[in-house]
C-alpha cells in the first residue's frame, strides 16, 4: 500500500535513503507531498493565537498580552520541527475570519516564510448542501496562499466531490474561478506557474495542494466508506474531539461521561476506511498517545501550539527516526 505507515519502514527509510522518486520530490513547494511520497510521518501544530502565552522558543510580551501578527509569525518561524502551520477560525465562517488570517499570513511572508518552509493548512466551513457557498469560501482560501484545506463535518460522498472540484482550477476539471490573488506571492512563484502547481495530489502527481477531510458525526460515520471511496481526498481524519462529545454524556448527578469504548470504535471506525481506501490517516495526538497511534497505523498528527505540543512532536519524530 502506497501510504501504509509503520515505525519499522520510517526507521528504514531513514538507513536507506528516500525512494528513486526523490529527485522529483526535491522540486516540490509543499514539502507535506514530499513525506507522503517518501512514506513518512507528518507533524504540524496549530498557530500560536495572539493571547496565548509563549512557548520556549517564545519571547518578548508576557503571557495574556495581546501579541502582533509580527510577534506571531517570529514565534511560527522560530520552531522549525513543525511541518506545516494549522489555522481553525475559519471553521465556523470563512468570511469572518479570512481577513486576520491573511494578515497573519502577510507578516509570515514579511519575515521570510513561504510555502516551501511554513505550508499552510486551514479549516473550512461546512460545505452541506450549499455548494455555490463552499465553491467561494474555497477559492478565497486558496487564494490566501494555503495549500491544504481542510472540509470539516463531512457527512456524504458528495460533498468531498463538490468541494475537490472547487480546488481545482478549470483547466483541470474543477470549478476553481482563474483568479490567483497573493497565493503566487506566498508560494514564491510566478502566477503562471503557480497555476500549473496548484492542483490536487494524488490525483494530479505534480500537484502541490492536498485535501483533508475530517469526518465527525454519526452521519459522517455512517457513510466514511462512501467518503473514503472518493478519489482525491489528501488525509482523512475521524474528529476526534468532536467525537468525545458525541459519545458523552450526563449522568444522575450531572456530571458528564464519555462511552469510551463507543468513542475509540468511532476512530477506529475511521482508521480502518483509510486502510481500505489506501489513504493517510490523520490524528490530533498528545504525548501521551502519540507513539500508539503511530503503531495503530495514523501518521498524520496536528498538535496545539505550546510546550506539549512541542514535546509531542519531538516524540513523534524521534519514533519515526526523523
């Protein structure tokens, strides 16, 4: 299987040396596909928030302290074990929250950051059933500079279809509008090039944008083959927090319970559609269960921003030996 991760063969990989599609990966931007190409694990964190207090890579302003865009992509910039950069504000609306985010981004570029070194990965709102909507919050994204989305609360095959296709541009079969906006400017290319890149891998093998979709409901995982079957899908995911919530629930005295073994049925439930589907699986580990997700087969981890996230990728990547 082209994606089936173990810690023996990232171990292996490491004495032997990447595959013979190396040279082609070397001229990747997103340095993401170039991991998935060599079977290797991928680690990300959350971007620091502007209230947050600051890691051991921070400083400057004290904890609770606004900090500027400035300030936040020094801190981005300054950790460099993170393979990507993860925004979720746009989860509940890409309108709302597109405007701080491409600040965010602009200050990142300021101090040096592009694709190739800091990829940006963003969550996305519901797509459901309103597809001109999804198409237009899609594009705004992706002209943002991002080169992975993220489709959260998927619930049918269709909407993993409807919402591909807005990833992609015309010329390649999708409904993406031609317009290109500071994407070329963030990704270090020419627009024209930048069109060229910008479509979907695996589907497209030179492509540079990936797809996540995350799957967080009973609907959702009623139908995960359905949406495993899709073509074009980068990682799946099963939400794992969101899921907790589901599987909760309050007892006599009020206090809230998780069936946990209803829950770790739903992951797995997850887990076993991206085995089957041949697809990366992703997870938002700890440190405390990193290392038995790897083993259980994920190899796609989102952390927080902060000393334990820090320390779960350090774990991370000392087990996969990278």
């Amino acid at each position: 299987m082209r994606f089936k991760l173990t810690i023996v063969a990232a171990a292996l990989a490491m004495v032997i040396g990447p595959p013979s599609g190396h040279a082609q990966s070397a001229q990747r931007l997103n340095p993401m596909i170039t991991l998935h190409e060599q079977g290797m694990p991928v680690f990300g964190l959350y971007a620091p928030r502007a209230r947050t207090a600051r890691g051991r890579r921070g400083g400057g302003a004290t904890a609770g302290q606004p900090k500027s865009r400035a300030e936040l992509a020094s801190e981005i910039l300054g950790y460099g074990s993170s393979d990507f950069v993860f925004d979720g504000s746009m989860e509940r609306s890409v309108d709302d929250a597109l405007s701080a985010f491409a600040g965010l981004v602009g200050a990142m570029q300021a101090a040096g950051a592009s694709t190739r070194s800091n990829p940006l990965v963003v969550k996305m709102q519901e797509i459901g059933t309103d597809y001109d909507a999804a198409r237009a919050a899609i594009a705004k994204q992706l002209d943002a500079g991002v080169s992975t989305i993220m489709f959260v609360g998927v619930e049918s095959a269709e909407e993993v279809r409807q919402g591909l296709a807005a990833m992609r541009f015309a010329s390649n079969g999708g409904t993406r509008p031609d317009a290109v906006g500071r994407a070329p400017a963030y990704w270090g290319v020419s627009d024209a090039e930048y069109r060229r890149k910008a479509d979907l891998w695996p589907l497209n093998p030179e492509g540079e944008l990936l797809n996540w979709t995350i799957v967080e409901s009973h609907e959702g995982l009623a139908h995960v083959r359905e949406i495993a079957a899709v073509e074009g899908i980068g990682v799946l995911w099963p939400g794992a927090g969101t899921l907790r919530g589901l599987f909760s629930s309050t007892n006599a005295a009020g206090e809230r319970t998780l069936d946990v073994e209803a829950w770790e049925n739903s992951i797995q439930t997850v887990l076993a559609a991206c085995k089957e589907f041949d697809i990366p699986c992703g997870y938002p580990a700890n440190a405390s269960d990193i290392e038995m997700r790897m083993q259980q087969g994920f190899s796609v981890f989102v952390m927080g921003w902060g000393e334990s996230g820090f320390a779960t990728v350090d774990l991370g990547r000392r087990v996969a030996g990278r």
